[in-house]
C-alpha cells in the first residue's frame, strides 16, 4: 500500500485512494477551519462541510484502503502456498 503519493501507479485504485486521502488530510490540516474553494461549485466549503469530509469521507477511505489490503494479502497467500 502507498505511503506517499510517490508511490502512486495509474491505473492502482488503492494507490490513487491513498494519495487522496492524504491530500484530504493535508487540504483539512492547512485550512484551519477557514473555508476551502473547490474548483466545481460555485460556494466554498466551510466548517460543516469539512468536519463531513473529516467524519465521514476520510474514514470511507481508510476502510476501502483497509479492504484492498485485506484482498492483497488474501491474494499473497494464495499464490505463495
């Protein structure tokens, strides 16, 4: 799985999540709270609408990475045994 998003490969799903995610991450941690402009609609995001990215949308993207993983290793294991 991608730590960084150095390690993203096109067409890797689980590479692409996870660089999104930690941009997400990185677009919270820097906007303080301040409201966020998103190039495809007309208004910002302001607190509410960043505290659902941080509840609700990042930890989707922490199960998805977590199931990739789980696929991945279940992948390993077959093919080594």
């Amino acid at each position: 799985m991608p730590l960084t998003t150095l390690d993203y490969y096109a067409g890797d799903p689980g590479c692409l999540v996870a660089a999104c995610r930690q941009a997400l991450e990185r677009l919270l941690l820097l906007s303080r709270g301040r409201p966020v402009t998103c190039c495809w609609i007309d208004y910002p995001y302001t607190e509410e609408e960043l505290t659902l990215l941080e509840e609700e949308v990042l930890p989707a993207m922490q199960l998805f990475l977590e199931r990739v993983g789980e696929i991945d290793a279940g992948l390993e294991a077959e093919q080594g045994s």
